[in-house]
C-alpha cells in the first residue's frame, strides 16, 4: 500500500484582512505573514505540488497540520475546499499550531475538518485519532493548542498520552504509523517551537516499538532514528518558494511480508519546471512482532 505525506502548505490568503482589525497574538502573526511568510508560501507552487502528489495513486494521503496561518474562520474554509480538492485517496489530518491560533479556532476546525480528522467525537479531547487501512493503522495526535504570544510550542497533554499508550497497545501487530505535528524527539527544534512533553512520547514510541512517525512544523526535509525500530520522517512545507527548502512530499510504499514489514520512502522534491524528481530514498525493513 502506498501513503502520501504533505505537511504545513500554509495556504492563507489574508489579502481583505487589516492588522488593525485583528487583536493580540493574530496581530502579529498577521504582521508576520505580510513581512515575510506570505513571500515564503505560495499558493502556486502548493498547486504545482499537489498536481504530483495526485499522480502518486496513494491509498492514504497524510497531512500533519498548519493547513493555514491564523486560524481565521475564512481560512478554515478555504483549508477545507483545499482538502475536498486534494484527490481522491482518503485523507488522515492533525492540526498544527497555526491551525489552533487562537482557543476561537477550535470549533471550525473541528467542525469543518471533521470528515478527515478520524476522530469518534467532534473535541480535541478524541485523540489520538485511528485510520486503517490495510495492514496500516494511522493514529494521529493533536499536539496544537493555543499557545501564549511569541510561543509556537506544542503538548499533547497527560490524558492524551495515557489513551496513545492504551491505542499503540490494542495495534500491536499491526504497522503503525504516527501523524503529529510538532517534532516527536526532544531537542529537534528550538525550545519556543518544540513539543514540550516530547520526552514522554518518546518513551511510548520505544515502548511499544512504534514503526513510524510522521511530522511537520520545521519546515525541512528531516530523517531520524529513534531506538532501535522506530524510523521518524519530518517533509518541508508543501507551498516552500524558498529554493533552499523546495516544497516536498514523501511517497511511502509498505509492503507486507510472513515475518516483516518493508517499507521504501522517496522524498520527492518540486523543481523549477514544476516537476518533480526524487532527491533521498531510504528503505527499512520491521521484524513484526
């Protein structure tokens, strides 16, 4: 089977917004995006990439957050035809900390997003979330919350550990890949950005001997290795116009075996024509359990 991750595209359009109309952190993540961000993620260049990604045939498409920038009613709605345009392989999504701006933004994205959040209540308080398909079980984790200014950290919290703990248990078996926005492993990103409660989940992941996990937010194509089976993918933005950082998907093939689990990651980058070709593979193989 095959699985397609995207991650952070980014695709606010703030053009009928004024700074002056927004208050408190919205303000300057605003100032931010007009600055700067705007600049960095293109909506052409999100397009270029998902006219490839449609070519993949994937039987699953992952996509681990910050679908937009300020978590905006009218960005909510244009993630979401976004989404619905995608393709047609079912989509398994987790929210990122742009997506959950402000406590405001919850609702919509629950609401509006519900269809490819997996989850069995519309409340962050339903993840992890569980997708099958195939011999794949997608668990996703809301790792988003509304940060204070200045803060783009994440933290998925106690209770939502315990239920991951209770979730990789029932999977044993099974290949399992985890979607979360914020770097898994602690010490990935700078402490402003990172996963604060990333020590603990990487505790889960070598317990349970966890085969993959999938993230974003760094914006950089990342290959790691955590313990001795679990194998960690981070894929830059989707929408990346900075030609140090090429927007990039992965192609992930799993195949099944009697004793083992196979899997062939290509990391796919876009070019200047609008191709795109691919620029690291990596194979690794998973004694089942």
């Amino acid at each position: 089977m095959r699985l397609v991750h995207l991650s952070d595209p980014h695709l606010s359009d703030l053009d009928g917004y004024s700074g002056w109309h927004l208050r408190g952190k919205r303000r300057l993540g605003y100032l931010s995006w007009m600055r700067r961000r705007r600049h960095h993620h293109r909506r052409e260049v999100l397009a270029q990439l998902c006219t490839q990604v449609a070519r993949e045939q994937a039987d699953v498409i992952a996509v681990t957050g910050d679908l937009v920038q300020l978590g905006l009613p009218d960005e909510i709605v244009q993630a979401r035809a976004w989404l619905d345009g995608l393709g047609a392989a079912p989509i398994a999504l987790v929210p990122g900390n742009h997506d959950l701006y402000r406590d405001d933004a919850v609702a919509g994205v629950l609401a509006s997003w519900s269809g490819y959040l997996h989850l069995s209540e519309a409340t962050l308080e339903a993840f992890p979330s569980r997708f099958d398909c195939g011999p794949l079980t997608v668990i996703g984790l809301c790792s988003a919350y509304a940060a204070p200014f200045w803060s783009a950290a994440g933290r998925l919290g106690v209770a939502q550990l315990a239920r991951l703990d209770d979730m990789l248990a029932a999977t044993a078996g099974r290949m399992r890949c985890v979607l979360v926005h914020h770097p898994p492993l602690p010490g990935q990103c700078a402490s402003r950005k990172a996963l604060r409660d990333a020590a603990e989940l990487a505790v889960l992941l070598e317990g349970h001997g966890v085969e993959l996990v999938l993230h974003g937010h760094i914006h950089r194509n990342v290959a790691l290795r955590h313990a001795a089976r679990t194998q960690v993918l981070a894929t830059a933005s989707a929408s990346n116009a900075d030609p140090a950082r090429r927007a990039s998907y992965r192609v992930l093939d799993v195949t099944e075996q009697p004793d083992r689990w196979l899997l062939d990651a290509r990391l796919m980058t876009l070019d200047g024509d609008g191709s795109v070709s691919c620029h690291d593979r990596l194979h690794c193989e998973f004694p089942r359990h």
